[in-house]
C-alpha cells in the first residue's frame, strides 16, 4: 500500500507532463514527497513545485541533456514516467505515411530515447535503493482491444505494450522494474479536442461514456494514481504488468441494461 511519503528521497521525471494525465502524474509524486521534473515541449502547465524543463522527445540530443541535467540537479534518477504521446484517428486509409512516421517517432521512438538515457542513472539509483527504481509508461487500451477509427493510435500503443514487456525482461536483474498503465478513455485535453471537432459533441460524449461498463470517463487523477501505485517502493514486486485503468473497457462485456 503506498502512503503519504513513500517517496521520499526520490526523483523523478515525468515526459509530457505539463499537461492532463502527465500533470495528475506529477502531482501525486509530489504529495508522496518526490522531487519532480517536468519535461514538456511547453512546461509552461508543469504543476507548481516541479522543476519545468523544456524538452522534445523527438529530440534525442535534447532529450539526453535534459535528463542529464535533472539528474544533476537532484543528484540521482529514480522514477521515469514516460507518458508523452499524441493521439491519431482513422483507419489504414486515411493516414498518410508522414502521419505515421510522426506519431510512432513521439508514441513509441519517444519513449525509447527516454529510457536509453534514463538508464545510466536508473542503474546507479538501484544499487542504493532496490526495489525503489522503476519505468512507468502511458499505454492504452487501444493496445488490447480493437477500437474503430484509431488505426495508427492503436499501432502505437500496441508496440509501447510490448516495449514494456521487453524491457522489463532486459532490466529486472539490474533492478529496475518497468511497467505500463493501459487507460481507457480518458478525460484530458485530447478528448476534449476531439468532442470540439465532431458534429455533436455531446452525443460524441455520450457515445464515448456508453462504451465503458462503468458509462463514464476516466479521470486524470485516476491514472496517475495506478501509476504511481507502480512506481512506488509497494510494487517492488511488480514487473512486465500491464494496469488496465479503463472502467471495465478491457474485460468486461455487459448485456444491454434494456
């Protein structure tokens, strides 16, 4: 069980974190006593009380500086949440491949130049805290079940499931555990894009919430709190899991209440 100061000691990074799930993530680290850097194309949002680093994760260069400068700053790297990403609508046939190339290069390729940098702290932190280092990464339902209109989002994700996977087997011996959370819809700012742009955004909504056996979204907050929970020295025991945080999305199927 986590408590109110279980990080104590330690710091993290959170990668897009300036903004909805990222920036519930940073706060509840926060309020467990971790120090925490924000790395965000525009940290401008970074919660109050997080180091805010301007930072690309398309941007490997960058990206290494940044993480090394964290590091510096707090003096070892203990908790990586890689949770930047973008969404994508459509099938195979509506995006082109300049459209794919982007979204796996942030999606995925993000995710991969975060932990290779991460790493060499991450490593040094888990020889004098065991069972206190950890990757967390943003997945998504759309890894493990076939949604409509989200062909490359789903691609993404998919790969980011199975990243964390092979991660987690190429890094336990030294330490360092690596999780994913799969959310399902969720209540953030990109949600609240896409209702601007449909025809009726309160049917949208309506559709969105329906598709949850719980008929309604995933709040932020909810998701930070699963991640978290995997960071946390209580899950030293947790390793290659993927949390589905999803309102029953995953594994529930609901006869009609009619």
């Amino acid at each position: 069980m986590t408590t109110a100061h279980d990080f104590e000691g330690m710091a993290a990074v959170v990668t897009g974190g300036a903004s909805g799930i990222g920036a519930a993530i940073a706060r509840q680290l926060l309020a467990r006593g971790a120090r925490v850097a924000v790395l965000d194309r525009d940290p401008a949002g970074a919660p109050q009380g997080t180091l805010a680093v301007k930072a690309d994760v398309t941007d490997d260069m960058a990206l290494r500086t940044a993480i090394d400068d964290v590091a510096q700053e707090y003096g070892a790297l203990h908790t990586v949440v890689s949770n930047a990403g973008i969404g994508a609508i459509g099938t195979v046939a509506d995006n082109p491949d300049d459209e794919w190339h982007r979204v796996l290069d942030i999606n995925v390729l993000g995710m991969v130049r975060t932990a290779r940098h991460a790493l060499p702290h991450l490593r040094r932190a888990a020889a004098e805290r065991p069972g206190c280092v950890s990757i967390t990464q943003t997945c998504s339902i759309a890894a493990t079940a076939g949604l409509p209109q989200r062909a490359l989002y789903s691609a993404s994700k998919g790969a980011v499931l199975s990243l964390t996977l092979a991660m987690a087997a190429d890094h336990v011996r030294e330490g360092i555990r690596v999780n994913c959370v799969n959310p399902g819809t969720a209540d953030t700012p990109w949600i609240g894009r896409l209702l601007d742009r449909a025809d009726d955004p309160a049917a949208e909504r309506a559709a969105l919430e329906a598709r949850q056996p719980t008929g309604r979204l995933v709040a932020a907050e909810e998701v930070a709190s699963a991640v978290v929970y995997l960071a946390s020295p209580a899950a030293a025991a947790v390793t290659g899991t993927a949390l589905a945080v999803d309102g029953g999305m995953q594994g529930l199927r609901l006869r009609s209440a009619t």
